[in-house]
C-alpha cells in the first residue's frame, strides 16, 4: 500500500454533552483524490478542522503526511480553501495572492512566478488588476481555489470547492483536481455534488454521526449492486406484486422503477414477467449504481 497521507484512529470531538466527531478512523494514501461525504452535521467540517489543527480534539489521534496532527512543519505543505471564505475585498487578486504568499513565507521571486502560475491555472490572468469586490461569487471560488494551491502543496483540503460555480467553473476545477492528481498529490474533497465527487475521486468515506458508514474506492463500492432502470405502462398490481416478490424494488415513481439485481442475469426474467402479464415496458437499461444511489441508500439504512 502507499504511503498514507492523512490516518486519523478514533478522532473524537465533543462539544458540551454532544459529539460533534464520534470516533473517526481515516486512511487516506497518498496521490490519491479522496472524497469526504456525510449528510449535513455528520462531522465533516469538524473533522477537517481537527486534521488542520483549527480545533483540538476531545480524544483520539492522526496523522498527515507522516507527522502527528499539529505538527507545525507539517503546516506549509498543505493547502486549505476552507468552506466560508473570507476576503478582503479592497485587495486586488493579485495583492491577495501576495498577501497570503507571504504568510506562506514564500521570497518575492517565488511569489511572482506562482501567482501567475495559479491565476493562469484558474483562470483569471486577465483580472489580476481588479479588486474583489468586483468578483462574481464564482471568481471569488476561483481566486480562493488559487489561495489554496499558492504554495504548491503536497496535500490540499477543500471544502466544497464548486458550490458557487457554473458548470464551466466546476468542469475546470475537476481539470485542476486531474491536474493536482497528475503531479501526485493529495486531494481531501468534501462535496455534496456527487456526480463530481463520482467523477473525480479514487475513493470516499462516507460519514454518519461523526463515523464512518462505508468507505473504500469508488470502483469497488459502485460496483457491487446493479440497478435496473424500468419503464412500463399499464402494469398491474398483481404483475408489481409479482416483480416485488423477486427482486429488491429501490425506487418507484409512477410508472418508473428501479430494481436492485444481485445477478445481471435475471434482466430477461424480469423483461418477461412483465411482457407475459400484459405490461407495456418502453424502457429498460441495466447500470452501476451511483454515488448518489449509495449514498441515500447508505444514510438511510442507518436511520439518519
Ligand atoms: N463550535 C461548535 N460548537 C458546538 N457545536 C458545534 C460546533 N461546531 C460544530 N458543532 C456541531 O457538531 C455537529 C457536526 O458539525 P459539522 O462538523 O459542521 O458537520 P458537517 O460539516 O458535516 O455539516 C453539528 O451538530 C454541529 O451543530
Ligand atoms: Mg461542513
């Protein structure tokens, strides 16, 4: 197994009587693009805080990159675009970029190359010159997402990175997390779209009351339920008892289903008993399941 960007072993943060973060146990390895889900108030944004050292855990320990959490050396290898940023908008972008190059401790001729290197990667060379106060909401995530990347980071931590964004905004931030992946590094992506998350993530944990419920690579959680997407009019209540009987009925609305198959092989079972109790099927695919399938399925099974 490779090297292990961030391990946490039974991280735990309460506040008053109530935990906020359980007890978490993460592996993270490293060079690898690892998506944190959770619905909202599960811990993530705790959870966060406490591996970048914002907040001092209750119990338990971790690590990044190799070191105990807080260690301050640590610290300048990691990039942070938190979820609520706050600018100070009388800056230009480029004053901006400066300002936190220097609290990067980054010399003037670093600065000059990176932060045309990261206006560029993001996209906004063209308004370097401009104050952000003139910035769209997009272009403020934008300049935050080049903040974060400023000093070239081994590990980066973003906390919903496209929330703001348009979709030519969110595709290129997924070219940039391609980007970052390229060069080896580390990506912690905490997102709710998770038709993003699905597209560029090597691997998820998905978190419920401060623990994890289910956690692996994206292929080997996506692929171990097959869902059949069924369209059919006239069907009869006797011929759904039928189905239901048989398979697994994952969603229906109208006359849409999904059935949850253990065995692709049973598509022309269902196709038939269908046909043979006079129902009209006008569509039928065979998929994975989705992220977002896993997810509702995964939150709810546990009584969120
Ligand atoms: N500073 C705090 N003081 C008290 N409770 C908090 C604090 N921060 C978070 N919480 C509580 O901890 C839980 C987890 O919050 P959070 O980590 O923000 O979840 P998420 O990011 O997954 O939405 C929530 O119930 C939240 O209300
Ligand atoms: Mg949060």
């Amino acid at each position: 197994m490779a090297d292990l960007a961030i391990t946490t072993h039974q991280l735990r943060k309460v506040y008053g009587d109530t935990p906020a973060v359980a007890s978490l146990d993460l592996a993270v390895p490293q060079g690898e693009i690892f998506g944190f889900l959770g619905p909202n108030g599960a811990g993530k944004s705790t959870c966060v805080k406490m591996l970048l050292g914002l907040v001092f855990p209750t119990g338990g320990n971790g690590t990044l990159l190799g070191a105990p959490l807080g260690d301050r050396h640590v610290k300048a290898r990691i990039g942070f675009l938190p979820e609520l940023f706050r600018f100070h908008e009388w800056f230009t972008a480029r004053e901006f970029l400066n300002f936190h190059g220097k609290l990067y401790g980054m010399s003037a001729r670093q600065r000059k190359e990176r932060i045309s290197a990261v206006l560029a990667l993001v996209n906004l060379e063209h308004t370097a010159g401009q104050q952000l106060r003139t910035f769209s909401k997009g272009m403020l995530q934008r300049i935050g997402i080049a903040q974060a990347l400023l000093h070239d980071p081994e590990l980066i931590f973003l906390d919903e990175p496209t929330s703001a964004l348009d979709p030519i905004g969110r595709r290129l931030v997924r070219d940039i997390i391609r980007k970052l992946k390229a060069e080896q590094k580390t990506v912690f992506l905490n997102s709710h779209l998770l038709s993003e998350v699905e597209a560029v993530c090597d691997r998820v944990a998905i978190i419920q009351r401060g623990e994890v419920v289910r956690d692996g690579t994206l292929d080997e959680l996506l692929a171990a339920r097959r869902l059949l997407d069924i369209h059919v009019e006239s069907m009869s209540a006797a011929v759904l008892e039928r189905v239901k009987s048989q398979w697994t009925v994952a969603t229906s609305e109208g006359n849409q289903f999904t059935l949850a198959l253990d065995d692709p092989a049973d598509v022309p079972r269902v196709v038939e008993l269908l046909v043979t109790g006079g129902a009209d099927v006008h569509h039928v695919a065979l998929r994975h399941e989705s992220l977002e399938d896993l997810f509702v399925r995964t939150v709810d099974d546990t009584g969120s």
